[in-house]
C-alpha cells in the first residue's frame, strides 16, 4: 500500500478528516514560508540574521513545532522583503 492510498483510507475516517483538515492552514503557512526564503535564495541563517529571530525558532517554525505569532510572521516577511498576506 503505498503512502496515497494510506491516506485515502484513513480519510474514510470522520474523526481522522476532521484533524486531518484541521491541520491544512499551518501546513500552507509552513510551505508558504520555506518556499518564499528559497525563492529569495536565503538560508535560515541568513533570515536570522536579517531578522534578528534565532535560526533553530527559524527552524522550529518550518518544521511544524514551532508556534509564531503574527508579529514573528510578519518579521520573517519583512526580512524577506515581502509582505504577509
């Protein structure tokens, strides 16, 4: 079975879809975010230093155990001289 198929099974699941979804607006933020500073060609120590915010929050952030605030959100995009939307 592979991964997809996993995935369409577990779905079947109310309560499994329920999270499942749930958890749809942080993973968009998190693509959002690795894609813009790769884009920008910047690493996360780079974005660190522009932005005065440590590289492992930096890091925590993309992988998913981080938890930012607005104001943080909004000075990773400055940092990458963009806006947040």
């Amino acid at each position: 079975m592979t991964l997809t198929e996993a995935l369409k099974e577990q779905m079947k699941d109310k309560t499994f879809k329920k999270e499942y979804e749930s958890l749809e607006p942080e993973y968009e933020l998190i693509s959002s975010l690795i894609e813009a500073r790769k884009l920008c060609n910047v690493t996360q120590k780079q974005l660190s230093d522009a932005t005065g915010i440590a590289q492992s929050d930096i890091s925590k952030i993309e992988n998913g155990s981080g938890n930012p605030t607005i104001k943080i959100l909004q000075r990773l995009a400055d940092g990458l001289g963009m806006n947040l939307k």
